[in-house]
C-alpha cells in the first residue's frame, strides 16, 4: 500500500476511533502492514490503537484489564466496523502510548463472522466497472478500460487477491487505459474529499455543496469539518514576513471557504504589507475550486471582473463558471509579484490554483511540472470495505481552453524542488531591491538576505533574467 493512501485510511481509523470512544479513552490508531510487526502475513494489515499510559507505573496489567472493563463495547464495535470497512485488518490491537516489548496488549483478531456481508472480489470489480461506465467524465474512454479489466477478470486476474491487492491492480488496470490519477478504487467508504464534508455513503454531495436532501445533517458535518480542519490550520502551515519584506505562505490543502474563509482572510492579511509573495504549493495535494476561488480573489483587481475556470459536468452537460470574488474581506495583493513554488506532488486543486495564476500571468511558476490530474472527482460506495473514485467532470481554463491533465502545469522557471524556495525568494528579493522608494532598512534586509542564498544554477539564472 502507497504511504498516502496508508495515511488515508488512518485518518478513517482514527475519525472512526473518535466517534465510538468517550474523549481522552484512546490516543490514536495507527495501520500495520507486513514487515511492521512479525504477527503480521502477507496480504493483512494490523490496526494499533494507543490509549493513556496508566497513572502508576509498573501496574500495566491491571490498568489495561481495567479500561477493557470499561471499553468494552465500544471495542467490539469497532472491531465490528474494521470486519466490515477493513476485512484485512485480521488484528485489531490495544496498547499503551510507547509500548516496549514487555507491555500488555489486547488483541481481537477478525473471528470471520462478517465474511459473508462481503462483496467476492468478482463482484468487487463487477460493480466498479458499472459505476465507471455511468458516471466516467469520458465515456468512450470508461467503456475502453471496462472492456480491458472484464478480460482480465475473465482471464482470473483478480481471483484470490484480498481487498488491498485487488483494490491497488484494479486501479493500475484503469489507469493504464484512462491514464487519469484520480480514478481509484480503494479501501473504505469514500470519506471526506480533500476540503469538503463527510459524505454520505452513495452521496454525490461534491466539495463545499449543500445537501439537498438533508440540510440540518449536512451543516452539522460541516461544522464538525470545520473543527477539524482547526487541527492543521485549514491547511495554511506557514505564514511568514521573510527578511527584506517578502511574504511567504506554505499552503498544503484548499479547503472550502465556508470553513477556512477566516483563516486565508487572515493570512492574506498578514502578507498585506510586503513586497512580494511566495506562495509555496509543493506539498498541496488538492480541494476546493471553491477555496481556488478564495485565494485567487485575493491577487486580483475587483475590476473588471476575472473569469477564472469552467467546470464541465459530464452527466447533467452543465458548466459552471468560476469567477473572481467581487468582495474579498480585507486588502487585496495587488500590483506586486507573486511567485508560486510547485513539485511532482503538486496535484488537483493546487494545480488548479497555479494554473489559473500561471495562464492570468498574475503568478510566475517555479519547481517542478506538477502531477496532472484536473477532473473533479467523487466517490460511489461498492461495498462496507471499497469505494471508486470516479472523475466526472473536467476543467476548462477560459484563457487556454485546456487544463492540466494528464500533462500537470509546466513552471516558467524549471529547477527541483528543493531549490525552488531559494530560486524565488532570490527573484523576489531583486524585485525588492529595484524598488525606487524602498526605505533603507528593509533596502538592507534585502542586501543581507539575498548575499545569504545559495548560488542559483545557472539554468535557473538564465531561466529567471
């Protein structure tokens, strides 16, 4: 299993870990695979989850015995819950935080009660390769990778393969076709999309839309998201005035405004001030169109109006337009560079966030060409253990007419990752230090800081004169 998606089954662990046990009972869960523990076999995963460390120590016995005496349903619920959304989570384990190889632990491994609640591997692929003909962004091209995955299930390609093997080359069969990284088929419902809400299993409820059917339902998740989202800053890791007034900000997801619009208001406002700004989306991985549409504002006169993306939805043949906000809270970054930094990892809506910068040519793009994947993307349940992430739409930039897929957003000024920061922060720090009014202190700053970068490439020199 892939880290990221390691890591995103975690984070349905332990949503799931918050929900059934009473505040403070447990820590975390984490997700074990082969190699990470002996008890461990091939093709299963282990779930640890870590409760308080007991008040006494040297009572470990006792304490554990104790919070299982009073734990007791809520572990078998859960435990319930892995059997049916993880069936490869065959030990389900409870320990203190920091255990050693002495420490006491409870194991309940998956009885194989709810085996029969489960959908066969066949039946698995049967579904998805239904659901991707009907709601596939591109029909033609779902009906061609459908017709190549039914021959290799014909062919017993997928025959006794558990749900983590079966998910992992059913995704690598379409993507070989589709050539489209947003099309997957993974474990557990399909969960939280990057910046929106939970969904409903067989919702089709996107990023940041209301829930028709159930208003009061869908504000109560979206608060609880918001509380979430807290937890990370709403995905704004660093908000900085870098020496000779250069702002920075380390963005790493776009959530929906109505949940982050306070945060990105009072980071814009704590940049208002600079020179220059850099904007670093190396390790944003995508969200809101939305929250696209938030940040973009922010650089953008209120007149005349910026039309910034369509989006064509291919089962209604809608599109929707995306245009600059005519009100943004607090000041707007106006008449002054912005530089954005990008990687491989770049993906979704943070390429759709320098994309629109980039073809505007309000925005220079510096790093790496980005990941590529520009469809809007939903999730349909198959079973209690699997989902397909399906692209149903695609972006329409109104300047180029394309988007980025499957080619990702070409920087203006190509250097790794790694020397994308210094690159930047250089290009901005002689902007600065060109500046007729500069006022000696910051003119001073700038000097220093800029004498304290690294030697630029001389690639990256040429590419930025």
């Amino acid at each position: 299993m892939e880290r990221a998606e390691l890591k995103r089954v975690e984070r349905i662990i332990n949503r799931e870990l918050s929900e059934r046990f009473a505040a403070g009972a447990v820590r975390h869960g984490t997700l074990l695979g082969p190699g990470d523990d002996p008890q461990i076999e091939p093709g299963q995963l282990m779930v640890r989850v870590f409760i308080p460390p007991p008040a006494e120590p040297g009572n470990d016995e006792q304490a554990l015995t104790a919070w299982q005496d009073a734990h007791r349903t809520a572990m078998e619920s859960f435990r319930r819950e892995l059997s049916l959304r993880l069936p490869a989570a065959r030990r389900l384990e409870f320990t203190f935080t920091d255990p050693g190889a002495d420490t006491p632990r409870i194991t309940m491994p998956d009885d194989g009660t709810l085996a029969a609640e489960q959908l066969s591997g066949r039946e698995i692929v049967t579904k998805a390769l239904a659901l991707l003909r009907a709601n596939y962004v591109f029909p033609a091209l779902a009906e061609q990778a459908a017709v190549a995955v039914e021959a290799r299930l014909e062919a017993g390609q997928y025959d006794e393969l558990d749900e983590i093997a079966l998910t992992e080359l059913v995704t690598e069969h379409l993507r070989e076709v589709c050539d489209d990284k947003h099309l997957a088929v993974r474990l557990g419902g399909p969960g939280p999309g990057p910046g929106g809400p939970r969904r409903r299993p067989g919702s089709r409820i996107m990023q940041g839309a209301l829930d028709p059917e159930n208003p009061a339902n869908h504000e109560a998740r979206r608060l609880a998201m918001r509380q979430m989202g807290r937890l990370d800053n709403f995905g704004i890791h660093r908000v900085e005035r870098l020496p000779g007034n250069v702002g920075y900000l380390d963005v790493r997801r776009v959530p929906d405004p109505a949940n982050a619009g306070p945060a990105i208001t009072a980071a814009m406002e704590l940049v208002a001030g600079t020179h220059a700004l850099i904007i670093d989306l190396r390790g944003n991985h995508g969200g809101s169109p939305d929250g696209v549409v938030l940040w973009c504002s922010y650089l953008v006169p209120e007149r005349p109006a910026t039309h910034f993306n369509d989006i064509f939805h291919a089962d209604t043949g809608e599109t929707r337009q995306f245009w600059a906000l005519p009100y943004v809270p607090g000041s707007r970054y106006l008449d002054r560079p912005v530089f954005v930094l990008t990687s491989s990892r770049t993906f979704s809506g943070g390429e759709d966030f320098c994309y629109t910068l980039q073809a505007l040519g309000r925005a220079q793009v510096i790093g790496e060409t980005t990941g590529g994947g520009a469809h809007p993307t939903r999730g349909f349940p198959i079973s209690a253990a699997v989902h397909i992430a399906i692209p149903f739409a695609r972006s329409i930039n109104p300047v180029t007419g394309t988007n980025w897929q499957g080619t990702g957003v070409v920087p203006d000024v190509a250097v790794p990752e790694a020397q994308a920061y210094d690159t930047a922060y250089a290009l901005a720090l002689r902007h600065v230090l060109a500046m007729e009014d500069l006022v000696p202190p910051v003119a001073d700053e700038a000097r220093d800081a800029l004498a304290a970068l690294p030697t630029l490439p001389e690639s990256s020199e040429t590419a930025a004169g």
